[in-house]
C-alpha cells in the first residue's frame, strides 16, 4: 500500500523523430514515480525549449504543447509530491543559458552535500531560484572553466556527494551520468527510427522500453558517463562510454522492495520475480497455518502469490482496488471513519469471513495504513490476521533520494515488533530478515546493495556517518 | 479487458443524514458500471432537487452541490458511454413533476417494448426529451389514473416488457422494483444511523453497501416491489414488500462474467468465487500442458486463480496494468501501432519469454483486442499463447440493458472457431462450455439465467423470438 | 447600473451554411441579454441534434460541439440567471420527440397563465421536467390533433397568454412567431450566403445582424407568425406571414431604457438615438446647474450625452470600467466595504473633486447600488451628487418575461422621493416622467407601450388584474 | 483600440494585513497593463513565498493560494503576452535565494544593456532560467560584496541602463527603485491598516490605490530609492528616500497617449484630462466640418470628447464596444472577414448612416486595424471617415519597455500620410503634432518626456544612439 513518496522519473531520448513525444509517453509510463509535477525539454539543435507544470504527465502535456516542444533529443522528469508553495519553480528539468550555451537537466536522486555547496556557492554570488539540489550542479557546470562540456560536468560532479542518476540536453547532445554507487537505477534502450537509423533511451525503468517499443540494451553503470552526439549532424550516433568514478556498487535495495514497476528490469534484473522470491523466502522463514495468502493490491501481489507456492497456502486476490479513486473529497461522519482506505480497497467478505488470513504488504511506514486495512479485513469477518511484510522493518530514513519521514515516525524504529503487532491489530507480524532479502536479489553483480532504510548503515563517503 | 459498454448503476438511499452524499458514494464505488455521465436526486419531504452532468462521479459532483441536494432520501445513476450528442438530457435520474406532484426515477436495464410504448404516448400526444427508454415509464405513471403512486408504478409496469432494476423517489418515498425475470441486479441493505434509527439502502452491486458500511440483507426478488416510507413523519422506516409480479427468475449470467465488481454480492453469490470456480471448469474441460497461466487483468484474474489452482499450472500476474490510463492522445506513428493496448497493459517479458503460456479472459467481442495482446506477448517473447476464455463463445447481442455490438460485430457469431484463433494470433483457443459456466454458478435458487448472448435464447415474453 | 436580471436571447437561422455557427455568433452579440446558460439545436434535414449547458457562449460551445450541430437550419437561446439547482435542464432550447417527429424551441418571454395551463395539462398526465413555461406550449402542440405542425402551434398559442418571442425549429422548417401584444422584441433579417442563395435571421436584437453580416428588413409583427420551409428540399426560401393574432402593440419600453444594447434597432428603431433623447427630455423637465453631467457607465451613457447637449452642461465620462470584472472572490476587511462596486466601477477623483455632479443613471430598483455608486463619488471629493434617473420610479414587477424583484423590494414603490434620495445619500433626485419617456420615444407606429413597471397598469387581458 | 501590447504592472505592499490579497486587488485593477501571466510574492518576516502562472489575475490566484501568501508585505507583477514556450519561467515576481538571504523582484521597464550584462555575468559562471532582464539585477546583487542589501541594489543599479519601477521584496524590507530618467511611472501611497497603523503601496498606476482604498503620496522620483522597514519589528514604517541617481526626468509620453487607465494618476496627473487636451488640441490643430465626433472605444474616448468641445462638433458613442469578448474561435467564412474586430465593435448604423464622421483614436501601428474599423463603419453607411489620432506618427520602436513592432512594420514610419490614408481607407487623416501633445500635458515639472516613439531620438545614455 502506498505509504512512500516515490522518488523521480528521468527519462532521456537522442535522435529520435519526435522526442518529446517519446518523453511523454516514457514519463506516462513512469508515472508512478512520481504524480506531482512533470516537465519536459527538447531540443532542435539550435534551442532548447522546455515546458513543465503541475499535475498527471496526461494533464500536463497536450499536442499543441508538444508540438512546441521540437527535435530529435529531449528529456523529461516526473516529480513527487512535495510541500513547497511554489512548486512550478521546484520542477524539472532544469533549463538554463550558461557560458557554453544552453542547458537543461533532470535529476533522480539526492545530493548530500547540496547544502555545503549552496552555502558556497552563495556566497560566491549565486543565485538560487528554487529548492532542488539540482541546481547546484548547474552552477558547478556554468562556473568550471573547462571549455567542454563533458569536463564541466565531470569537474562539476566531483563536488558533488550524494545519489544520482542524471541526464543532460545540451543543444547538440545529451550526457547521461549515474552515480558510482549506482544508488538510483537507469537503463540504456536502442529506438529503431522508421527511417532504420537507431536513436537511443536512458530512462529509470525499463517499462518506459516497453511503451515505445524501444529494446533494453543494458543498465547505464555505476559511475558511467554516457556521451550521445550526432543526431544533429547527421552522424551515425553512438553512445561513446567513460569511467569517470571508479564503481563501487550499492544500488537501493528498496527500489526491489516498493517502488519500481514489477514488469520494469531494474539494476538488471525483473522486479516482478525478485518480490516472487521475498515472497518464497518469507515463507521458508515463517511458517504459519492459514486459510489463504492474500496481498494487499497492488504492492504484495507478486510476493503473496510467492508465499502461497513456498508454503502451499491458497493465493486468493481477496481485495479488490477501486481504480477510480482521484479527488474525492471526504465527509467524516461517523460511519465512515476508515473512508481513506475503504475508497481505494475493498475485501471479499464471502471469501475471508471466518477465516484466518495471512495478508502480505511490501513495509510498514507509520503503521496507520496496515492498521486501517486490518481493520476493514476484520469488519469483513476475518477471523485471525497475520501479516506478513516481505522486507524487513524500516529503521531509518533515506538520504539518497527518497521522500521518508523523519525516524521518530517509522513505527518500526521506535516499537518492539509486539507493539507494532498490537497498534496494528494484527493477530501476528512477520517480517522478512534482510538475509532473506538478499537472498531473493541473489545477484552476482550486485552483491552489496544499499539498505540504510533497514539497517541504518549508510554509505560513509555520502552522508558522512556510520549508523 | 473492457470490451463490452458497462451497464448502468442505480442507487437508492431512504431514511438516512446526507442521503446525497451516500449516493455519491455509491456510486463512485459502482463507476465500473458506467463511467459517461452521472447524476443524483434527493428529497427533503418537500421537493426533489437533481443535478447531473457528463463525466466521473468525482468529477461532476463537489460539496457545493451536494450540499444542494439536500434531505434524507436521495437515489442516483451512473451511465455508460453512448452516442448521442444531446448527452446531458440523456443522463439520469428523470425528474418530473406529474399529477401526483414531484418524482425521480433511475433505470438500469432496457425496455423491449419502448418503441411501441414511445410511438403509442406520442400518438396520445406526449412528449419525449431524452432518448431514454426510461422516460416511457414517467409517462405511463403520470397518465394512470389511480390515486396513489403506488398504484401507478404497478399499472404502468404492467404495459412495460423488459429488464430493469428501478428506483423512484416521491417527495416522501422511495419505491424500488426489479422485473419478474430478475435480469438486473438489485441488492437491498441496512444503514445504521448515528442517531440509531435505521436507514435502507439499494444498489446494483453490494460493494456500495461496503464502501458506506451498509449491511446487506437479501436482493430485491424477481417482480417485487419495495415501498419506503416515513422518513419525514418520524415513523419507524420498515420496507414493505409486495411481489407485484410473478417471479420468473433469469437473472443474467454475465453479470458473473465481466460486468459485476469482484467484492460485489450479486443475484445472492460473491462474483470473485463464482469466477475463480470458471477457471476450475475451465481446467477440467481443456487440460494442456503450458509452462503459466497469466490472467489478462482485471478481468481475467479469478478464473487464471481456479485455471491454476484446479490445473497446477502455475499462476503468474504475468501482464501488467497502468493505472494513470486517461485521456491520452495517441500519436500514430509505425512504432506505436499497438499502442492503445501498451498504454494500459504491458508483459512481463524476463518471466514469459520462452514459455507456453495460458492466458486467460472473460470473452471475446469483436477479436481485435485479444489479437493486440497476444501480439504484444509474442513481441515480449512468449513462444505459445493458449487464450482460455472463461465463458462461452458470444454470438447474440443483447436486448435486456447491455450495449453489446451488432450481430456482425460479433466474432464468435460469424466465424469458427479456427478462424477466431487464427485472426487473433493464438496457437490455441478455449471456450468455457455453457454448461461449466453454470456449474461454476452451481446455484440452488437460480437454476435458470439469461444466457442469450450465449446461446441466442431469448426470453420469448420479451423479445418476441425465440432464436 | 446592472441591477436587473436581463431576460433571454433568441435567434433563429434558417437556410444558411453552418446555421449553428451562425446562431452561435449571435447568441455571443446578445450576451448581455443573458449569461447563464446558452444553448443551440440545429437541424440537417433528418434530425434535430441540440446541445446546451451552463455558463457564457464562449465557454458552453467549442468546435467540436458546433461541428456536431450540423445543418442548414439552427435555433439558439441565452438565458438570464435563476436560482434553480438544476439548471442545465432549465435552460433552451427545449427539445422534444412528439406526434409530428422531433421539435426544438426557444422562447424570450413569461406565459401569465402559465400554471394554470400546467396544473390542466398535468391533471391531464403530462410530465414536466424542467421549470420552464415553454415546456407547456411543447406539450400543448403535442396534444393538437391538427396534421399540421403550424395548426398546431396556432392551436396551442390560443391557449397560451402572456409575452413571448419564439423560434420553433422542426426537421425541415422553423416557426417564428410573436405575441399579438409585441411585448418582446423580435426582428427579421436577410444572410447572403456565399453561394448566392438567400437566407434568413429572426433575433431578439439587431445587433446580431450587425455581426454576422445579415441585412435587417423588419420586425416581426405584434401577432404574426412567419413560416420558413424549403431548405432542405432546393427550393426557393421565402418566409410566409400569417397574421394569426390581431395585434394590439404594447411593446416593452424598459428595452429601451435598459436591457437593449444601444447598437440595436429595438421595436424598430435605435436604442442610443432614444436614449439619448431620455437625456434630452431629462434636461428639459429637469434643469439644475451642476460643473458637470457623468454617466454610470455603460447603462447611463446615452442619456447622460443627451443631457449634456440639451443642459449644456458638460459631458465628462468621470466612471471608469474596468473591463476584467469576472469571478473574484470578496475579502470582506474593514478597509473594502464597498469592494464590489469598486471592483467595476472608479471615479476620476481629479475630475470630480470639489465639484457638484449630475450623474445619470437608468433606474432605481433596491436603492442600494445607487448608495454604493454615490458613496464612492463623495468619497473620490465630489462636492454635490445630484442623481437623474432616465426613466420613471420602477413601482411595479414585471410579469411579462423580466426578472425582477418583488414589489416590496422595488424601493420607489415603498418610499417617497424624499426617503430614496436620502438613503442613497445623493442631494438631489431626479426621474424623468411617463411622458418624458414616451416622448423620447416619439414613436408613429408604437403609441402605446408596456410601462407597467412604472405605472402599474397591466395589460387586463394577459394578467387578469388592472392595477 | 489595442494594437500595442501593454507594458507591465507592478505593485508593492509594506505593513498592511493581508499584503498578498492587497497585492492581488492591486493587480486586478492593472489588469490593462498585462494579460499574459500573473504573480505574487509575500514574506512573513522569515520566509518569501511566490506564486506565479499563466492567465488573468483572477483566474492565476484564489483563495486557497493567497492564504499561503502570508505576511505584512508583498510585491505583484502582471505581465504583457510574450512567444516563449516557457513562460511560466518568464513570470515575475523573480524569487531567489542569496548571500544575504532570501529576495523578490518585480520590475516594469527594459534594461538597454542587458545582453551585455548578460554575457558578462555568464562569462564568470553565472546561469540565466529565464528570459527576463530582471534576472540580471539579481545577480549584480548576489555578486555585490556590500553587507546590507540597499548597498548591493545601489551597486547593482549603477552597471545597469534602461527604465525601470522597480520593486524589491526581502524578508523583512521592501525597496522601490525608479530609473533617474522616470520613464516608467511608479506612486506612492498609504494604507490605512484597521488598527490604525499606516501600511505604504507602491504601483505603477494609482487606480490601485483607489482600490485598496489607499490615499495617493506622490510619485516616486526618478532617481530615488525608497527604503521600507520596521514592519516585522512592530516600528512605525516611515519609508527612508535616497536620491541614488541625479534626476533627468524623461518619463514616457506614451503612458499619457495609450496605456494608463484614464482614472489613473501618472506622472503625477490625471490622464483623462491630458487626453481630453489632446482632443482640444487636435481640434486647434486641424478643423474640419463634419457632422459628428466618435471615439473608437476605449482608447479614444477622452479625446473625442476634448475635440468636440473645442470644434462644437457633437460627440456621439457610435461605436458599441462588446464586454464579453473572450476567447472565441473564428469561423472564417467569406461573410465574416472582418470578424476579428466585429466580435469587439459594432457600428450604430442609424446614426452614422449618411453622416460625415470625425473617427478619434489614440494612435496607428500598423495600420490594419484602422483600415478593418473605416471599413465597418463605411458598411454600416458612413459617407466620409475622417481619422484624427489623437498622437504624433508612431515612426520607431520604443527600446524602454513596450513591446513595439520593428520599424519596418509601423506603417507611418514607412509611408507618407497620403499612403496611409488610402491604405486604411480613410477620406482624411489628420495626426497631433507632438507640440500639440506637449501643450496637452502643460507640464511645470515635467518639461522633458522621452517621445523616441515619435521623434526617434533616443535617450543617449541609454541606447548609445541619437536617432
């Protein structure tokens, strides 16, 4: 159940016919990443143009507006929500005119160090028009006396610390970079134009591929910049690939556990069979007596339906999502307490009413969500509820990218599981062990991964502290 | 997958605060039912206000005018898409004023002999606003010369033939009819006031009664009639129940199929175990050997639960669907021909690629959607596509309250089964039998359905044919 | 000042290309005349389509909606605001299917018997679904036994009394008639088309002529009935007069006064040339010394140019507009009691400061937009107001299509001149007499006219009483 | 009539409650100044929050965003339609945050050498997100080395050249700032908060002030800066002024001819009674026989009525000027040509018609527009059209912050006054000389205005060019 701020969507397409259009449905497809605003830059070879509004990427965009927005390069962002009032300025991309030119960029992730920098930058005389972090990278670019480019952004991000994946447009190019603990996911994609030259795709996940019909080729690595030139001078374009930080892999585990598409391929590998095996591992490591797996919709299905073949326990979809909910506005009367939840999930009565159910969710945040969902199942009838959380308990909030509360609002950092179980009102809780979780990934490349939110290791050289 | 134009939703609230805001929330639970337009009356014991208008619930109601309509007995409608361009006129409830004073009415079903009915009112000199079927019945009452409405509503249903689930509301009253056959759905329930009196609720699908916590007490019987009384005479609310006609039951089998909610109680049985049980007479008709059985989603996942559970083939969620489908634009262009189906639904390529799949949906209509999903699994890289449909080949329209295709439209009508498979792109293709499909129900009290799109049986009182 | 609820707009156009495109126009050159909800239906020969909905004509209708109104043939209202919740069925054209095939109609003005012509026609079992008089006359057409669509509307306009201009549109013909008395305005007018042939336009206002390029001819007559019939069938169109009522001219003198724009030709003649001579006949019965003569802008221009020529005194336009008065929201602080006129209306302090003003008005209804226009007058520096009024004291309602306040409400019908003059706090009042007004008009043809409003005298036959 | 785009508006609030609703008000009463985009800043005394978009000021804001505007000061900017596709970025109050905090900046008016200043600044690294002059300022401010914020906007101002109002907003100050020639008008003057404190406004056009309800002081000097602190420290507010530049005062003659609303005070006069003298003057100037004088609506209104009081010729409103004109969509039919201004102006035929008619309007552009309303008014029986402009030829741009057409477009600067009258259609055509506007204004303290638009000559300083 949705209880994280999902983080961003970037997506970056080269020479390609219509760019921006191909960012539009490659944002459309990524939406769940972010549903606050969304924006998009093109470029013709001689201009950028950028738009970017509040809103659903279908609200945002019209033909008319992308129609505008020309060329054969283009990017775009999906933000998630955030609380500033001036929220048009805070997003992406980013566009400015600096000493090379024009620029515009788009960002997911977090820079640790952005308020040192801000701080300095400052007081050298900047200026900062919005709250993003991004924009210190601008200024790094536009100040570094580099004559390329490539070397200002390369100069520009040995300053920074801190999660990335990011995608430049200047006029004539695109420079993609992520960060070399790989912290944030993004994937390189070939576009077979209708005239049989190849345009290329880097975007977050893999499902924005799918919707253009463009083919995975592989994940844009940890510390990789990628180069795309020629769209604009009628070269063959190939992305030309450098090293510019040694790797030193520690991709987000979370993006596994809640917040990527399962049909996307992140860090490599599909979603939807990784939280399959959360599920199997879950099982192996608690066994329990039950009448079904349910899974709360939709983020437990793919490891509910796991659980229930490791353990042989009936899988049943025994709640149904009501796929209309938008902007309801919502009268508290009495009888309605838990309208928020019941809005959006209604269970099958007929099916859990006396029985003891194992319900999975993905985590627990606060806990007012899962409370609320037994809650209903209760009502319905269900006789015992034990739920199972396919990642274990969330200690600590993220700095690398993700909108977490502060730790004195992770229920699981400040409660025993038994207190967590009893304001829950769950007739037991489980968790899956991050052992089990890895375990799930069993990744030969990715054997370390990034799992502050539940161990509270962070990655020293970023956040400058160890637990 | 949405092929067939949805019915309509009605609901009636009697004898309860905010009656209106029930209703919106009723509706809004019921939008699958019908997502064109949208409307609520409402009474205050003195006057009946009604407002409707094109488009969601959520989008054509807001507190302000909720807030209108003000008292505590309240019915409304959802409909579904249809041609006109006078469409607003078209929506529902009607309200009129007539002999007896004010009424509104809601109508979900079709009346077989509105022609004939219109063509004989207007020849007496009546008048027609609307394109609705609906607005014969306010004439009839409001011609009747009997001196209670009552009375009226019975005289006039005499002259109608056809399906329907009909809610009117009085000043006063609220009166509730469903046609002898029963073909419509109609359920009843219990609103437990904050003061303690008890308040009633009908609606087509029980997952209103969920959403406003309502408890359901039994459907509306087949040429009953229930007559609500003394909201505003602070009398004690009791439904008075008269058979007014002589039940015949054929409530319709698609309902089961495609139309109803999963967590909705319908014709007395839960909709999401009646579907799962479809998958498992889908299994013991046709057993193959494939490597999944994936459901086309939403529709097609409880029969892809009974297919794997009954077949041990397992179950994968193996498409996966956009939420934020809404108005997009479509951008033509060769890459994108299949793009209306990838805007909302897209495969797991890492879990199919290579496999024999089973996949499983509620029916096929004209073909052409169930050709570009096989097309875009082929594309992923699935080797063998089996297509399992969990009801019977479609092959009559229907004249009872569904907006199905000509004839000619349809398939399954007009080919064999070679063809089909062949036009689609399957490797195979099954049709549950109408025999399973019933098994599947397994109902004592309904032995009989309407299964004309089935079978082209019509019933013979109705539509005057036999085949 | 605006103070009076405008009445409604109709046209009608018949034989010309894009007939809706050319009501459309119109409707938008009469907007003043209501800016509630606006509505056009248009025919093609075969059927009648009609679209309408709430809100200004720009905003109701786009291109898309237009296109679908397809045909040679269109007919098109706008109505002034009501109270009503619901009010999308409250607006015009009224479209109804009945005995002789489809009919739409549009009607300006208010039928005197109309409940008891509604309470005859329900007792007979006609339903009605909209508050709207017309409905009735719909009904009674319906219910004639006549062959004939224009029998049928002579037939139902015998039983019909009250004020009224309306445009019938059927299939192949359109009907355009007046009330014998002329209440309401309604001219007749010529459109080249571009092809040579020729096509005609009825309209409550000449203005609409002005806009879309046609030629005025006349007014429709007191009582007569115009007949447009070959559009459809390549024939010559000529319209065909029937005088059906004998006529008995007492048109509505308030449309000069107020709610004509003063580029119309109204009842035959110019509004701005009569208004203008309310200026001049103000002077001659009213002569004061004063530094200058203002008008309340629009409503007051005229006769404040006609009052200055006659007087001498000079015109000065010391009332500025502002033109972007749409929906702002009121913040009700100490410091802008009177925000909402100020919101429309400023005065030029350096103009007016120190001096003694003659401000020229319309009319007085309540009193209190006078109050607020003089406050802000006094408080920019001006010494003396002295308010002339172009028109008698407003003492009685209007029956007869207008929308005004009860009498209780009408200020001049409840207090001397004495007590008006004070509670608007101007230091002197003037009205212009009957006879003035009349003069002004100085019409050969109109000798009588509709001034109920100041004299109280109905007309006997329409409303049954005589003062 | 508006063939010029409006320059734009600002607005400062110092000390008042609800600065932000002040501000709003301030703007929607300059809404004639800028219809394109809309924006507000307001501080706390901690925090500057801005909101900026597209559309008219009361369709940019509403309650709900004004109430996040809290604070006791605020400044607003209202701007004039521009091509970017990325206007909302182009919007102003421009916010940023800098070494000595947090800043907001509206400006009316064009910096002459802003490209150089812009290529410098980009030169040392700055980055430019907008389009905007303005963004210039704020960085010389971020880059200035003084501690105290009205040293770094006294630095700041010393590297630029143009005209400029300008409004500066920082947490807890406000500074105003005109450029040392007073090209763009900016007043002064007071609130009276409820509790009896004194609260300042600033505004570009003092119809503001009548608004709000504000006392006008006297204008702001060229040259000066007004320092506003104290609010936040519960000080009275007295405004400091510092004459940082040596007056030279050229204010704009334009804002007499064209833009100022005539209620307004501008260069500390009222411009209706300088536009009346260029009526009279007009009529000293060149006298002819003619039956009437009509204004085109608005823009020639007051000098209409100077000239018909100085020639004895009668003044008449004949042209009726629609107030609903919106976005409507133009159907370019062959009957319809002139459509454009049609929807905005009719003609009163029956005056006109036959007539000799002196045509007053405040200037020529291109010339199109003039020719489409002789045209109309010949259609409408005009038997001669004699243009009189109530200003000199418009014969060069104007580089000070109007957006003019390019030389090669205005007509009179390419064609002599034969061409243009017969281009436009015109019997005669007759302009003010520029004495005759000067002795219109009979200014003591304002000997000297920058006419460029006229004579060409530019103010040296800033457009380092003489003609």
């Amino acid at each position: 159940m949705k209880e994280w701020n999902e983080e961003c969507a970037v997506v970056g397409i080269y020479n390609a016919h219509n760019a921006s259009v191909l960012s539009y449905y490659s944002l459309f497809s990524m939406q769940h990443r972010g549903q606050e605003a969304s924006g998009i830059s093109a470029s013709n070879g001689q201009k950028i143009s950028t738009y970017k509004n509040n809103g659903l990427v279908t609200k945002v965009f019209n033909k008319t507006i992308l129609e505008k927005l020309q060329g054969k390069s283009s990017i775009g962002h999906n933000r998630y929500s955030t609380a500033g009032e001036d929220s048009i300025n805070d997003s992406q991309p980013i566009f400015a005119k600096y000493g090379l030119g024009e620029i515009a960029l788009a960002h997911n992730g977090n820079f640790t160090n952005a308020k040192e920098i801000r701080e300095s930058l400052i007081q050298e005389g900047a200026i900062f028009q919005s709250h993003l972090d991004t924009e210190n990278l601008i200024h790094l670019i536009a100040k570094s006396h580099r004559n390329h480019l490539v070397d200002r952004i390369k100069d520009a991000l040995t300053k920074i610390r801190g999660a990335y994946a990011l995608v430049f447009l200047s006029r004539t190019k695109m420079f993609v970079v992520r960060d070399q603990y790989g912290l944030r996911p993004l994937s390189l994609g070939k576009i077979k134009n209708p005239d049989g030259s190849t345009g290329y795709i880097v975007a977050s996940e893999s499902c924005a591929f799918d919707l253009i019909g463009a083919d995975y080729i592989r994940d844009v690595l940890p510390g990789e910049m990628l180069v795309f030139e020629g769209a604009y001078t009628n070269n063959d374009v190939v992305p030309q690939s450098m090293q510019i930080f040694p790797p030193t892999p520690n991709p987000c585990i979370f993006e596994y556990v809640y917040f990527a598409r399962p049909d996307s391929k992140v860090f490599g590998k599909n979603v939807y069979e990784i939280r399959k095996q959360m599920g199997v591992e879950l099982a192996k490591e608690h066994k329990i007596q039950a009448d079904m797996v349910i899974p709360v919709p939709d983020s437990g299905v793919a490891a509910a339906l796991g659980y229930s073949r490791e353990s042989g326990i009936p899988f049943e979809l025994g709640i149904i999502r009501n796929h209309y909910v938008g902007r309801t506005f919502i009268e508290p009367t009495q009888s309605m307490r838990e309208l928020k939840v019941k809005l959006k999930l209604n269970p099958i009565a007929e099916l859990i009413s006396g029985k003891d159910i194992i319900v999975i969710d993905d985590s627990i945040v606060r806990g007012t969500t899962s409370k609320q969902i037994i809650k209903i199942l209760k009502q319905a009838g269900a006789k015992k509820i034990h739920l199972f959380i396919s990642s274990p308990p969330t200690i600590s909030p993220c700095f690398y990218g993700v909108d977490t509360p502060d730790k004195s609002d992770l229920i699981c950092a400040n409660h025993s599981l038994e207190e967590v179980r009893d304001f829950i009102g769950a007739d037991s809780l489980f968790f899956l062990s991050l052992e089990g979780l890895k375990k799930s990934i069993n990744s030969e490349e990715n054997k370390r991964f990034c799992q502050a939110c539940f161990d509270g290791h962070y990655i020293e050289e970023l956040t400058g502290r160890k637990d």
